[in-house]
C-alpha cells in the first residue's frame, strides 16, 4: 500500500528554528496550490492502493475546510482507499471549531497539534504564535468535535527547560486526550535565525538525561516508545511514518515533497510558483536504488521493534557479530529481532556506525 504525502508550503509566521520550507499565505496562493495538487493527483496511476493520507507543512490548518475537501475528494477519486489513516498537521491558533467539524466532515481522521510546549516562556524563545492555553483549548475543542486520534508535539533542549518545567510537559501532555506525543530535540539548522542567534541549549549529558527520564515517565503513563521520536497509546502508532522507517513506498505532491515510489526517491524543488505552474509538478531524482540493506537498517533501528536478521542474508552473520559486544547496554536480540533500547537511540549515530562496519 502506498502513502500519500502532501506538503502544504504555508506558515503564518516563521519560527526562528524551522528550515521546512513554507511561505506567507494568501487566498489567492491557496487557491493555485490547490488546484496544482488536484492536477498532480491524476498523474498516479488509476486505482493505486492508498491506505495513508499526510497534510503536512508548513502549516495545512491554514487552508479553509473546503480546500482540504476538494484535495482529499481528488485523492479517493485517483485512488483506492483502504481504511485510510487522514492525517492534517495543525497550529493551534487556526483550529476553530468550524474548521474542526469541516475537516471531520471531509475525511481527515487524525490532527497532529503542534503545540510545542506547556508554557509560555518557552514558547515565546521558539517564537511560536499561540499561548499554551489556545494550545491546551485547542486539543479540547478538537476533541470535543469527535477527533480521537490526536497528536501533539513537544519540543525540548532549550537549557531555560528546567528539570521541573519538564515534569510539568509530561503532567500536562498525558493529562490531554491525546493518543500520541512526538518529542523532538531542538536542533540548530543552518540558515535559521537560530543559527544566527542560538539561544542556550542543554548540554548533552543533561538532555540524554531528559530523554530517559521522559521515555521512562510516558512510558509509565502507557504511551508505548514506538520510534526514537514518538510515543503512542497501543495500536495508535502513525501509520503514515512507520512508512518512511519500513521504506514502504509513499508519493509527495507540493512544493519541498519528498517521494519514494516504483523504486526511486525523488524531491519536488521548493518553489511554490513553479509548483503551481506546471501542469505536473517538476522533480529531481534524488536516489535511483532507494532501499537498500543499509538504509533499511538504518531506518528500522529507529522503531522500537527494530529488524528482522533473517530480512537481510547477506549480512547477517556480520550484523550479528557487531551487535554481540552492543547488547545488551544499547541492542537487545530477541530471536531474530534485533533492537535498540532507548540508551542506543541516544548514540544511534555511533551505535550504527559499529554496528555496520564492512555493510556500509
Ligand atoms: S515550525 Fe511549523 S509553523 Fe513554525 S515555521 Fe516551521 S512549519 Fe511553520
């Protein structure tokens, strides 16, 4: 089954970390974007079997209910959809309830919220455009309007995080309806404000600090840590980006998507007036042998059920070999299953590295 990414290049405002790409929004660009995608979809092939729909950004709660409708019509005229995961990634300041219920009605069965964090401080250093309290109301009303698979996102590193404003993020997150929680380290991307101007960042020892503490607190609170990144109540994992981990095939449609689709990984250029104006969008080839042994080892390590030995027989004596003196204080092998624990995530770089030495 394939997935369904589309990149919505929309922000309302910049925040000073993010290198996603994503421009000013307007109705009138909306409406050109829209079109473009509609346009792009009849280039899948007919009948192509879908079971995962990402609206993501940029910001697609920005769009007006009836945009997302008439791409995600377009997406289940083009193609067939098998109990589709529909997922829209929204900005709590744009969740009103009447885009809430238009949403619901137009299939999207999924909001990732991106709250960031619980408290204002923090949120003023990411420059984010909500208070924790609009984030807070806005996971409610979203609940409230029927949505049960709810997301929410946090963002740490910052060293203001004291240890005791990290408690009250896991207080809060687990005290929300929520069904998933992905925490990402922040991290300083060229070409960002913040590489500019870097606020302080926790030291690395304090944040492996935090990153277990946190695994072991959500853990406690029954959300399963999934992924390096993501945590999940059971059977409540993203359908959608287990994809990109399992190397499952996935097509991107706007502006900065990426796809990897009949056995190549290609990238559509960030350009949103390019986008919308070709009839079909242009793309750059960006790897013809996608998937090969390393990089589904690489990709699968970062789930918590990691990979099956027996899937890769031409190197699996010498994974076997390399793992032995990484378990069980970073791998753990369970029959074929090789794993790892959260402190290998911690160093999955290295861990990785002495893991496929002469695979690589
Ligand atoms: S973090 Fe999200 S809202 Fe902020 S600029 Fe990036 S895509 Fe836009």
């Amino acid at each position: 089954m394939t997935g369904v990414y589309l990149h919505v290049p929309f922000c309302a405002k910049k925040c000073p970390y993010c290198d996603f790409y994503s421009c000013g929004y307007t109705k009138s660009a909306a409406d050109a974007y829209t079109e473009a995608v509609c346009r792009n979809l009849t280039a899948l092939p007919q009948n192509l079997e879908v079971d995962t729909v990402y609206f993501g950004g940029g910001t697609p709660s920005l769009l007006s209910d009836a945009a997302v409708s008439r791409m995600l019509d377009a997406v289940a005229k083009r193609c067939h959809l098998y109990h589709p995961e529909i997922t829209l990634e929204a900005n709590p300041r744009t969740m009103t309830e009447e885009k809430l219920c238009g949403w619901k009605r137009a299939g999207i069965n999924r909001l990732s919220v991106g709250i960031q964090s619980f408290q204002d401080e923090i949120l003023t250093v990411l420059g984010r455009n909500h208070t924790a309290k609009q984030g807070m109301d806005a996971i409610f009303r979203a609940a409230a309007a029927g949505f049960e698979n709810l997301s929410l996102d946090l963002m740490l590193g910052l060293s203001l995080h004291t240890e005791a404003m990290l408690e009250e993020e896991i207080r809060m997150a687990v005290s929300m309806p929520v069904t998933h929680i992905s925490v990402y380290l922040l991290k300083i991307e060229d070409e960002t404000p913040y590489a500019l101007e870097t606020p302080d960042l926790l030291d690395e020892d304090n944040m492996a600090e935090r990153y277990l503490y946190l695994h072991d607190r959500l853990t406690e609170e029954g959300f399963l840590h999934y992924e390096i990144s993501n945590f999940a109540k059971q059977g409540y994992e993203s359908r959608h980006n287990c994809k990109y981990w399992r190397c499952e095939p996935y097509y991107g449609i706007g502006p900065a998507a990426h796809s990897c689709y009949q056995g190549k990984r290609f990238a559509v250029p960030r350009d949103l007036s390019a986008f919308c104006a070709h009839t079909l969008q242009p793309t750059e080839l960006t790897d013809d042998n996608p998937c090969s042994a390393a990089e589904r080892i690489m990709l699968g390590m970062r789930l918590s059920d990691g990979i099956s030995l027996s899937d890769f027989p031409d190197c699996r004596e010498t994974l076997l070999r390399h793992a032995k003196p990484l378990i069980p204080k970073y791998l753990r092998l369970e029959g074929e299953r090789l794993m790892m624990i959260p402190e290998g995530w911690l160093l999955s770089n290295s861990v990785l590295v002495s893991l496929m030495r002469g695979i690589l």
